[in-house]
C-alpha cells in the first residue's frame, strides 16, 4: 500500500499524541487515579449512640496501579482524645486498633485479589490484582491497549461506640495506606462532627483531673485498674455529688466494680483491666460520668502497656541460616533486636525458626524476680524472646536504652543485661558489646532465648558479710568497678547455679554466702578494693564439659567456681555433706578431698573437717583460684598419683566478661637436684672429650 506524504504526516501526529498521553498518565501517577471519602456522617450524636457512616474508596482510572496495604482512621477529639484503627482490606482489624472504632467492607466491593503488595491493576506476567479490561496501565508492569474503563469502588461501613467518649467536638480523616515512600497515603477531607451530652449541648462537661494505677498496664492481665477522680473546685465539681452509676472507663466503657467513700476532695474507683478495653500501646484513657444533677464530667489520665507481644517473621532456609537481616524493636521500644543475614536460627527442637515473639513483660515472673539480689534495680525495660530455648550461632544481638536519671545508688558503669536461666533458676550476666554512655545504651550478644532485663546495682554501703573465721567484712572506698561473670559451661549440665555480689577490700577477707547450694560459704580476698564483684558458683549434673577426665573416687558434686574480677588474692570453701549420703557409701567426713582442675590435671586442695551436726558434715579447703571442682570421697582419703596443688605453676583462668581473670598464687621453689648426678655428668663428658683428643693425635701420627 502506497502511503501518501499527508497520511504520513496524519499518522506520524497521532502517535506523537498517543505517546504524550502515555507520558502524561505516567507522570500524574497513582495519586490523580484514587479519591477517599468519609460520607454519611451527621453533624452531631448522643453521647452512648453509635455512629455510622461509611468510607468510599474510588479508582478512577482504571489504567493505574494502586500498590495498597490497610485502611487507617483517625480520630482526635476533646481532653486529649487521640484514637487510630487500622484495617485490612477485608475489614480485618490490624491489632494495636481501638476496639469501639469497627469497619466491615459491602458487600458488593470488586471480588478481585487484594492487592498486597502489587496493588490494584492487572498484570498478565504476575497475574494480580482486578482484571480492568484494557487500556494504559503502569505500576508494576505495563499493558498497552484501548477500551472501556469503567470506576473501581471500594466501599466500608464503619461505626463507632461513643460511650467512652467525653462531649465535645471531633475530627477525623480516613487513609488508604500504600506502604509507599512515593506516595505513603491517599486520604480524606478531615470530617467533623460534635457529640452532645443527652440533654443536649456540645461543651457542657467539666474537665476532671484522674490519676491511673499502677502506671504500668498488663492489658492482658485479670487485674485491676484503679482511677482516682479529683474535685475541680473552680468549675463546681464535687466527687461527692458524681453518680457512681454513670461512671464508664476506658475505650470500652467499663463500670466500676468498687468504689471507697469520697474524701480529701477525692473519689476512688475500681475496674477490672479486662474490661476497660486497654489494648497493647495505649497511653491514655478517659473517665466519662454524671453527677445526680445530670452535669457531665471528663478526665483523661496516662499510663504505660506491658505484657505486649509482636511477631516476627524469620526467612530461613532448611538447615536454620537465615536469608536477611531482621531488626525489630519491642512493643515499648526500649530494645532492639538484630539477628544478622546467615546466623543458624533453631528451635529446641533442631528445626528451623520460622518466627519469633517479642514480648515487653508487665513485671518479672516472681520466681525470677526472687533470685535478684537485694542491691538490683530493674532498669526500665523487661522482656521475653519466644521460642523460649532457641539457639543462634553465631551469637545474635539485643541493645537496651536507658533515660537518665537512674535510680539512686545505680550508676551506669554498673548497668548489665542479664538472662534468666529457668532450667537453673538463675540470672545469668551476658557479655557486653558496646557500652554508650553518651547515647544511654548497652549492646550485649545473645545465644539463646529466655527473659532478659537491664540491671543496675547500687553498692553496698555497710557490711557485706560477718562470721566465719576469717573475720568477713565488707566495705568500699578508692575501689575500681567489677565485672560480670560468664560461664563455660554449656546450660544442659547445670543443676543449680546462684550469683552472689558483694565489695572486695585488700588483704582483708570478705564472706560470700549461698542459701541454695552445698557450697555454702565462701571467704574471697582481694588484691584491691572492688566494688561490687559477682561470684558464680555452679551445681553440675556431672563431670564438667571443661575438664578432659573424671575425678577419681565416689564423686559427691562436680561444681564450678566463676568471679568477676583478676585480683583475687585467695579463697576459703566451705562445703557442706550430706551425713545420710556418707553412710550409704561407708565414708567419713575424714574421706572426703576437694580437688580442682588446673594445668589439664585434677590437683587435691588441704581440707578439713570443721564440725558434725548429725545432718550435714562441714569442712573447709583453701583455693588460689577458681575453676572446676569435684568433692570427692576415697575410703582412707588416698589419691591415686595426684600432685598437690602447691607445686604447680601460676595460671590465669578466664572468668569475666572479656578479659577479667583470677590470679593463682605463686609456686613454691622447685627443690634442687641431686649434686651427685651433675657432678656424675661433669666426669663423663671430660672422659669423652680427653678420648676424642687421644684419638685425633694417634691419626695425626
């Protein structure tokens, strides 16, 4: 076909055209393609009606791709009210909401998939979204065509229970959310509207000052919520004159189930946190009521959530290694977790993990909380990591903020993370990564998963022991800051561990005392004064990973000894046996040996007995060191080829976190050797050296 010079130039402008169309659709981008609209809503409601009204969500042209993830609104009022509920585009509920706000989709909205993630549109490679016929589309892909396009509708009927809501005036604007930096939301004209009390009028409440206890809410807890409602005597509100019965609190408007007597200007009242409807993040909630003379009263109080959970996805692939980097904070966001790119990520069980929990705790489990010492202070934040018993290697990591100032007595050079061990019923101190004084942070490395807190120490002030031969005192001043203790050995092999801190002094003993252990007492001298330095004792269920062979004898305990800090000097044991264990086995105390392990060889310790009180035989060993330790019996107290600690080498056996260690007291002279054997050796080499001489003047000849 012969194509003239005027079609030529007809067809050449209409491609020109068809292209700026393209261009211009693509620039105008998704935000000209969607409207969102609150319609439906009166101007005015009855305080405890409901409100009803819808959103509508249009796309327009249907040529665009919509990338969309939830649908949010938000709602602000009078004394602080500040409400958002967040929703899937199915009508589900995104947890962390306000449960009085509800929305559920009609019925007649486009059967196509939910678009998460590649949005509204469709795609012919990907296969997603709603099919719009043809016509230019761009997003995640592009299709090319002509064709009808009729509107996309998305509609939602909402409602909301307004009788935890004081009169007053409201806003709120509606979002269809696309997870987008571009664009991050499409959202509504801010609507008003006004809730009247039922006797009519917008603004006839009396603003109340309430205090909420505890400060810190467990929403999922079976407790209780105690709001105290004060009198403003400058508007004329009298607690003595409020209707107990109208009282309503929290976003679900919860009665009290108690109240005490007005008094001092000041009503208290009782509720059950189940009630209440104070969901995880919450931070504040208001106090509706009426007084006999149907005046209405509002007041909004402050408060903190605990015992909230989030979960998180873990990528892993068969064998536990992890595809990316996770990083997620805690609900109350005071830590921070980082599980790296490549770390073998398992159940207790040996399976991959596929998902953890991040719980910020309410309070510690009263067990754990039993076994901190009575100079740790909780420092803000506690918090469970689930599965409980997963491991990670290499070690993952969990940073805790802190805000200043802290409690009286902490300082910051004192602060740790520590992990409760539930198999042992202790705290153990995990090794720190980055201490950031000027940021107010601690990074620590975590192996495993369990309760973790930030923990400050304050010093002790007095005496930190007293009895015992030694003369046990304890005190500070000139002193240098401890360390935290880490243990070798693996947690499936201990039995029972405890911790104990207390100050050092220099060449002075001070007495560290176990309440759980057969291990009951130890005398610690310090090389310096130290403030307070933690002593780990460990129970083991049998011989010590640490060590290469078994003791010999009838083994009593295997335990091992761990402190914070170098410059011990020397320690005292104090054991204490079982008498009913030492007749089943035809031993006396006088049988028993403490040795310790050192230089890759069990090394026997003096012992000795101290008294009998018809249950337990007491006795006594002085150490130059911790490590593994095995009390033993041997009919007779003979060793088989041990040799005694005494004339061994110094060592330094790691305890701390990072480098601290404990010093071994110094060896005694090695005793001399025999003077005949050297002087034995001196004669055969001048015998060998006068018969080389000989031999070489006989062949010079």
């Amino acid at each position: 076909m012969v194509v003239k010079k005027g079609q030529k130039k007809s067809i050449l402008s209409s491609a020109l055209i068809t292209v700026f169309i393209v261009i211009m659709l693509i620039i105008s981008g998704p935000a000209q393609a969607v409207s969102v609209k609150i319609a439906d809503l009166d101007s005015s409601y009855t305080s405890g009606s409901s409100i009803s009204f819808k959103i509508k969500i249009d796309i327009e042209d249907l040529d665009q791709y919509v990338p969309i993830t939830n649908i949010s609104l938000d709602l602000t009022g009078p004394s602080g009210v500040n409400k958002k509920s967040t929703f899937y585009l199915n009508g589900t509920p995104i947890p962390g909401g306000d449960s009085n706000i509800s929305i559920s989709p009609d019925d007649k909205n486009p059967s196509g998939k939910y678009g998460y993630g590649y949005g509204y549109g469709f795609d012919d490679v990907l296969d997603q979204g709603t099919d719009f016929g043809y016509g230019y589309g761009y997003g995640y892909g592009y299709s090319y065509g002509y064709g009808v396009k009729p509107k996309l509708e998305y509609d939602y009927d909402v409602t909301i229970d307004t009788t935890s809501l004081p009169v007053g005036s409201y806003s709120m604007v509606a979002s269809l959310n696309t997870g987008r930096t571009e664009k991050p939301a499409f959202s509504s004209e801010t609507e008003t509207f006004d809730i009247v009390a039922s006797g009519g009028g917008t603004s006839e409440s009396i603003p109340v000052s309430i205090e909420i206890k505890p400060e810190t809410i467990n929403p999922k807890s079976n407790g209780e919520i105690t709001v105290t409602i004060f009198n403003n005597d400058s508007a004329g509100f009298d607690v003595g004159n409020l209707n107990i019965s109208t009282v309503r609190f929290g976003p679900n408007g919860a009665a009290p189930f108690w109240n005490n007597t007005p008094a001092d200007k000041k009503l208290m009242l009782k509720f059950y946190t189940n009630d209440t409807g104070i969901q995880c993040g919450d931070t504040q909630a208001t106090l509706t009521g009426k007084t006999y003379s149907e005046q209405d009263i509002v007041g909004t109080g402050s408060f903190r959530t605990r015992e909230c959970s989030i979960d998180v996805p873990l990528s892993t692939d068969e064998s536990g290694i992890t595809n990316t980097t996770v990083t997620r904070e805690s609900p109350s966001g005071n830590m921070t977790i980082t599980i790296p790119a490549g770390t073998r990520a398992l159940k207790s069980d040996g399976t991959p993990l596929s998902n953890i929990t991040v719980t910020s705790l309410a309070d510690l489990p009263s067990k754990a909380r039993e076994k901190l010492s009575s100079r740790d202070r909780s420092i803000g934040e506690l918090v469970e990591l689930e599965p409980s018993g997963s491991t990670f290697v290499p070690p993952i990591r969990i940073r805790f903020n802190y805000t200043e100032p802290l409690p009286s007595g902490v300082s910051e050079s004192s602060l740790q993370i520590r992990t409760y061990n539930e198999t042992t019923d202790t705290w153990e101190t995990l090794p720190i990564v980055e201490r950031n004084t000027e940021e107010n942070y601690i990074i620590a490395n975590v192996s495993h998963f369990s309760t973790f807190a930030l923990i400050g120490t304050v010093p002790e002030e007095s005496s930190s022991g007293s009895g015992g031969s030694s003369g046990s005192t304890g005190g500070s001043g000139g002193s240098t800051g401890g360390g935290g203790v880490i243990s070798s050995e693996p947690f499936d092999n201990i039995a029972r561990v405890e911790t104990v801190d207390r100050d050092l002094l220099a060449d002075r003993a001070v007495k560290y005392t176990y309440s759980t252990l057969g291990l009951y007492e130890i005398d610690v001298t310090g090389g310096e004064n130290e403030n307070a330095i933690s002593i780990r004792v460990e129970e083991l269920k049998g011989t010590s990973t640490l060590v290469n062979e078994s003791a010999p004898g009838n083994v009593y305990k295997n335990f091992n000894i761990w402190a914070g800090t170098k410059k011990i000097k020397d320690a005292r044991l104090r054991y204490k046996i079982e008498n009913t264990w030492l007749e089943s086995n035809g031993l006396a105390g006088s049988d028993m040996k403490i040795l310790r392990w050192s230089e890759n060889r069990w090394q026997t310790l003096d012992i000795a007995e101290i008294k009998n009180d018809g249950t337990y035989t007491f006795v006594e060993a002085d150490t130059p060191g911790f490590s593994s330790f095995v009390l033993t019996g041997l009919k007779g107290g003979l060793l088989p080829a041990l040799t005694p600690i005494a004339t061994q080498q110094p060592e330094e056996t790691s305890t701390t976190s990072g480098t601290a260690t404990i010093t071994q007291t110094p060896t005694s002279e090695a005793p001399p050797v025999n003077l005949a054997i050297v002087m034995l050796v001196i004669v055969l080499i001048a015998i060998v050296a006068v018969v080389y001489i000989k031999r070489k003047e006989i062949f010079k000849k």
